[in-house]
C-alpha cells in the first residue's frame, strides 16, 4: 500500500526469526471473534478501533507489525501511527490470510479479552 512500509509472510518469518533481541511486536488489529479463531503466535489483540487509546504503548524501541485478515485495517493503523506519533510501523502484506497461504503456523490465542 502507498506510503506504509510492508512485508510478506516469508519476510515477517525471517524477521521473527532473526529476532534475537525480542523486539518484534506483532500486533493483530482485528475484531475479538476473528483474533478468537487463531493469531500468529506471539501476537498482542489491540483492535483498530482501540489503536487511539494505545499510541503511548509503543516506543521507539519496539519493531511494530500490524497484521489484519487481509492487510488493509493493519495498513490503516501503519498510516494511523505515522500521523500520530513519531513512529512506524510495519504492515503484513495479505494479512494472516497470506501467513497462513504461505504455510505457516496459526495458534490458539491464551486470551481473546482486549
């Protein structure tokens, strides 16, 4: 999308898995249903509509990824992040559709409350 840094699922799985330092924070932006059915494991549930109330959550020391069904909310909360703050983040391109079309694993999620 135009003016949000992304990346695919093999790219997101190279980041977590070169991530020695634990500063990827992989945040699923969905509604409680869809978080409910399975996230990509590790993720933080911050729904989009709860983003405004979360900005002083990040800092600059984090590696944010936003990832959605389908990458367009998670590209919306890239855009809202950048405007709001002096942070950016990093957009899943195709969402956890693409992650798990790309083979990889989907969990459970411990909680569904946000």
């Amino acid at each position: 999308m135009f003016g949000v840094r992304e990346t695919d699922a093999a790219g997101l799985k190279e980041m977590i898995d070169n991530d020695t330092e634990n500063k990827i924070r992989l945040i699923d932006v969905r509604s409680q249903a869809e978080f409910a059915q399975g996230i990509i494991e590790g993720a933080e549930f911050v729904p989009l509509h709860t983003l405004p109330m979360k900005l002083n959550e990040f800092s600059q020391d984090d590696n944010i990824v936003f990832y959605c069904r389908s990458g367009a909310r998670s590209a919306q909360a890239c855009m809202y992040l950048a405007q709001n703050t002096n942070l950016e983040a990093t957009n899943l391109r195709g969402g956890i559709i693409g992650w798990y079309q790309a083979g990889f694993d989907i969990v459970r999620p411990d909680t569904v409350q946000a």
